[in-house]
C-alpha cells in the first residue's frame, strides 16, 4: 500500500493502482502540503456530517388543501413549535448530524404584519404568496410565520435551537452575502448597527463602501411578467415599485426594468467589485492557500475593507452566538472568495467547529474556495450529482463516474453529496425518475464513494414526487415560494405524531432504506478512509455491463466493497480485486467472509489468491451491496 500523509492524495493514488491517472492539480511527486493536510484531517477526525434539509415553513405544516396561491388560512403552515421532540427523534432516525432550516431569516411575504411593527411587502418585488426566502429583509430576525407569536418568533427560534441541541443534532442556516430583498429594513438590529445601504451615495454607480450598486437617474421599473398573486387583486400590486434610482438586481442585471427571469425582488450587495470586476480590495497571496485560518485573519486585521464584509461579518457572529453551528451559502461563487478568508476565519476564530457549506457551481474555483476562502463543503451538482442523475435517466452509463471522482480525489473529503434539494426536481418526478426506487443505486455510490458530508431533503426519503402546482412554484420541486403540504411527507407526519403512521408500505421500505445506508455513511470508519475504483478493471468481465459501479473503501482494517446495479433487470458478475488494491486493504491470499452492512446479512466469501481476490455478486434490480471484509 503506498503511504503518504496528505488524506484526499491517498484517493488519488489507490486509483492509480487500477489504472487511473492523476488529477491536474497535483502531481503525484509534488510535496504534500502540510496546510491541507491540517485542514482535511481535521474533518476526517469527525463523524462525516449527514445534513438534513428542510423548508421550514413546509416541515411542520399538516393541512392538505394545496390550494394553488392559497392563503395560510387555506394551505397552512408549519411553525417552530411543529419541530418538536417526536420530530427530532425522527429526523436523527435518519443518520443525521445536521439539520438546515432553510427559510429561517426574515424574508419577504406577503401577508400583513404591521401590527408586529413589521412593514408590508409588495407584491410587484415578491416571488409567490409565501415569498422567496433568499430575499432576506432582515438579517437579525426571523420570519414571522414561522412562529406561534410573530412577537416571540426570535425567541421561538432560539427554542428551537436549544431543542435541536438537545437531540444531538447541530444547526444550519442560510446566509445569503449576495443579495437581499429588494425593501430591506432591519427593525432588530441593535442601535448601532446600521442597514444596508444607509450611508450609501445613491449619485454614484458604484463606490467601494456603498452596499449596492446604483443606476443613477433612473427610477426602478417592475418586470413585464405574469401578475402576482396568480392576478389576485391586493392594494398593494398595482405594478409599481418605488425605488429611485434603481439598484442592481441580485443576478446582476443592470437595467432599471429587470427581466421577469432575473431575480428581481433581491438586489445585488457590493463587496468591492468595481463594475468591470476588478477587486477594490486587498488580494489574498497566492501562498495564503497555504496557510491557517489564524494566518489569514492576522493578513486582514490591519486592512481596510469595504462596508458590507463587517456588516456580514457582525450578522453571522449575532447567530453564531445564538448557538447556529453553521452556515449555508446561497451563490457564494457570485461572492470575492477573499471576503470569504475573512468571514469564515471570523466565524472560526468563535466556533473552530462550525460548518461551512458553499452553494457554487463552477469546478475550476473549488480549492480556491476550500483553501483560499476556508470553505469546509462545497456543493458536488456538476460533478457528482449530474453524471448519477444521467445515469439513472438512461442518458448515459457508469462508465462516466471513474473520471467524476478521479477530479475530486484530491478534495473529496470537501465535497456535500445529494440527489435532491430545494433547487433539485425531486427523484420520484416524472422529469428526473418517477420513481424513486430507480434512484437506490445512485444514493448508495453517492453517499458512499466520497468522505464528506451527505444531503437527504425532507420528503426524499418517503419519495415525496412534488406532483402539485403550488402558485409560483411549479410541479416536480417542492415550493420554496407558496404556502402548501407536503403529502409524502405528512404521511411520515401523521397528524404530528411523526411516527410513519400513514405511509404506503413502498414508503416505509424507502425510508427504512435510507435510514441504515445514511447511518452507515455516518458511522462506518472505511467511509471516512481511501478509495480504490473497481469499475474500470472489471469493466470486461462477464455480467459487468455499464450499468453496474463497483468501488473498495479502506480505513486501517475496515475494508468494503460496493456494488451498485442501475439497471431493472437482476445480474451476477464475478467481481475482481486487483493486487494493487488487494495490497492496499492488506489482503494476503486466502478466503474472507463478507456480510452486507446494507442488508445486515452475511453475504458470501472474497478469495483471494494468485495475486487477484474474487468475489461472486448477483443484484436483484436496484441492488446495492455494501459489502464488510470479515476475517473467518
């Protein structure tokens, strides 16, 4: 087995024992960088993180109309108080160490709350009824319908918080450092603290401490696009938004009429990025990858920066000392990866644990993001989650996933892997696999194959399939944008019992399934060691066909073998073991037993000898093995 100190590198080269070559990032005699190994390692000395998504305002909620547009009174929501000890246990019956309650922040909506002091949110400028909560309107608030009193609602939170807490169960929100909601106005910030914008020159496009960007002599216009509302009359959405001059839309669309498909109930915050995108700001050193959060911190401690990286800054310590573990970054890639240096080392320097997760979609800027910008996870979509989702569409065949994880080898351990989420067709949709057995498979290699943290959205495991129009929000995602129930999900719900009361046998059996491979993901030592594809080296035999992936995990003396089979049909295949990996799990020639930690059955003999191991597999359709080497 070849040894070398640097964890995701190990990856790398146990590939190259079966035929793989290295990543272009690094070459396999470069010197290990002790920085990265500090920072890898200390994830790897932790269990692996199983985040649990929910929409908060969707989770709780039990009635059933799904009236499209409808109104809390008719569609219902769910509240802080719903999220209780029944509901936790379920949640951590699930394998799951985080919970992300998307949708926390105060966010625009649409529904009166002036009594609270709260003001009214316009339609024109709010996506849906419920409005998007990545239109956040106050940073150091959460949203009132989530509590059972909007006066309290801060307080409920922290309940809730402490509840979650007390389940062994760490927090997640959103911060979203791109934009805000197009009205915002904190009215819970202490005295001193000061709303975004509120010393900005509105005479200037741009200057490096205003907070937005401006369109100077123009007024904002409301976007041509479908009325809101569903054309519901409201005082309120008479087409006209006043906003003068107009600000720069949160996607960056710099016209004072914004597109209906840009995002224009948010605008877009300055973070010292003149209008050409050049940084009005001091560059971190290409070498500061290198170096540690305090380093990075000591570099900007006698810098000046620009206004809007202190105020994110002071919003993400306010709830970091509220007891929130972590944070998940709406767009960070629209975001200067050097604001992100300094916000993540100043949430570190207060909570050295705290968990970081990057929404990006650009591979090319990945260990800049983990190792410039201190980013623990990043989202694997373009990599991870599009090859398994073309696989499990018949668009294309296992054959990809060898080079898919061959680009992460050297980063793997930083990568949050999922199937769905909110922005995600669910699985059990017509439009991705209308039915979500046929998507096992590709949840076993998905929460298996890396050693970074793993993603369940609430409904998945139940096979909630999204099927209704809620308003703004379409079929095939659950809305992010409407009040409404989620029928699956409240079947698992029944009535607040959180007990699966009401669910299909089919349903049971799913989220049984998801329950042992998440905590296996969790809990199992290999899956926190190297990785050794299988795929390619048996890619002849007979019976292996470009619908079976197989792959060998390897932690010290905890060694596994999975085999996956996307395809309807059943299949048996002699899989082989090659003796560089052979060496790699420390295998001498003789006979091993195996037994099936996703079946929890014992599961025939690996062979070794000759200087091959070999096992025989049979997979019924939409099998997986998860297979543990035992000594006999």
């Amino acid at each position: 087995m070849i040894k070398v100190s640097l964890p995701g590198f190990s990856y790398l080269l146990l590939g190259l024992l079966v035929g793989c070559q290295p990543a272009p990032q690094q070459a396999a005699d470069e010197p290990v960088n002790e920085q990265h190994v500090a920072q890898d390692e200390a994830m790897t000395s932790k269990p692996r993180p199983v985040v649990y998504q929910m929409m908060t305002r969707l989770f709780g909620n039990k009635q059933s109309a799904n009236i499209p547009w409808g109104t809390i009174e008719q569609n219902g929501v769910g509240k802080f108080a719903d999220i209780d000890d029944a509901a936790l246990d379920g949640i951590r019956e699930l394998g799951a160490t985080h919970v992300w309650y998307t949708g926390v922040p105060h966010h625009a909506v649409i529904r009166d709350y002036s009594d609270y002091g709260i003001s009214q949110d316009d339609p024109d400028v709010v996506k849906g009824r419920a409005g998007s909560p990545y239109a956040v309107k106050d940073y150091y608030n959460v949203n009132p319908d989530l509590a059972m009193d909007p006066a309290n609602r801060l307080a409920e939170w922290q309940g809730l918080i402490d509840r979650t807490h007390a389940h062994g169960l760490k927090v997640v929100m959103d911060i979203v450092p791109n934009h805000v909601a197009r009205h915002y106005q904190s009215l819970s910030k202490d005295e001193d603290v000061e709303d975004f914008g509120a010393s900005d020159d509105t005479s200037v496009e741009y200057a490096r401490n205003n907070n937005f960007y401006y369109i100077p002599g123009l007024a904002f216009e409301v976007p041509q696009g479908p009325p809101p509302l569903g054309g519901e009359a409201h005082p309120l959405a008479d087409g006209e938004f006043a906003e003068y001059p107009a600000k720069w839309t949160g996607n960056g669309a710099r016209t004072a009429r914004p597109d209906a498909g840009d995002w224009y109930e948010t605008v877009k915050i300055n973070f010292g990025v003149r209008p050409d995108g050049s940084p009005d700001f001091p560059v971190l050193p290409a070498d500061y990858a290198d170096k540690s959060c305090a380093e990075h911190l000591a570099f900007w401690a006698d810098k000046s920066l620009p206004d809007s990286w202190h105020k994110f800054r002071d919003i993400a310590l306010y709830w970091t000392n509220k007891g929130v573990d972590g944070f998940r970054y709406d767009m960070a890639q629209m975001v200067p990866v050097e604001f992100w240096s300094y916000l993540n080392c100043s949430i570190k320097a207060v909570n050295p644990d705290a968990f970081l997760l990057s929404e990006i979609y650009i591979p090319e800027q990945y260990r800049n993001y983990i190792y410039l910008g201190k980013m623990d996870y990043l989202y694997d979509k373009v990599g991870t989650y599009d090859a398994l989702r073309a696989i499990v569409e018949g668009k294309a065949s296992t054959d990809s996933l060898p080079a898919v994880f061959e680009d992460i080898g050297d980063i793997h351990r930083h990568m949050l892997m999922f199937l769905e989420n909110h922005d995600e067709q669910r699985i059990a949709s017509p439009a991705f696999a209308g039915d979500p057995v046929k998507a096992k498979p590709a949840m076993v290699v998905s929460s298996l194959v890396a050693g970074g943290a793993n993603l369940v959205y609430f409904g998945q495991e139940v096979g909630e399939p999204a099927a209704g129009d809620a308003g703004f929000g379409k079929a095939t995602r659950t809305s992010i944008f409407d009040y409404w129930g989620v029928p699956a999900h409240q079947r698992w719900m029944n009535g607040g019992r959180f007990d699966g009361g009401l669910l299909t046998q089919e349903e049971k059996s799913l989220r049984d399934f998801y329950a042992r491979l998440l905590n296996l993901a969790s809990t199992e030592p290999a899956f926190q060691g190297e990785f050794a594809d299988l795929h390619q080296v048996n890619r002849r035999q007979r019976g292996y066909e470009g619908n079976l992936y197989s792959f060998v995990r390897i932690l010290d003396q905890h060694r596994v073998i999975v085999v996956a089979n996307f395809d309807k049909q059943s299949k048996q295949t002699e899989l082989r073991i090659p003796a560089g990996v052979l060496a790699g799990m420390g295998l001498t020639q003789g006979q091993y037993g195996l037994r099936d930690l996703l079946a929890e059955r014992v599961a025939g003999q690996l062979v070794v000898g000759k200087g091959e191991g070999s096992l025989t597999v049979s997979l019924a359709p939409y099998q997986s093995l998860v297979l543990k080497v035992q000594h006999l």
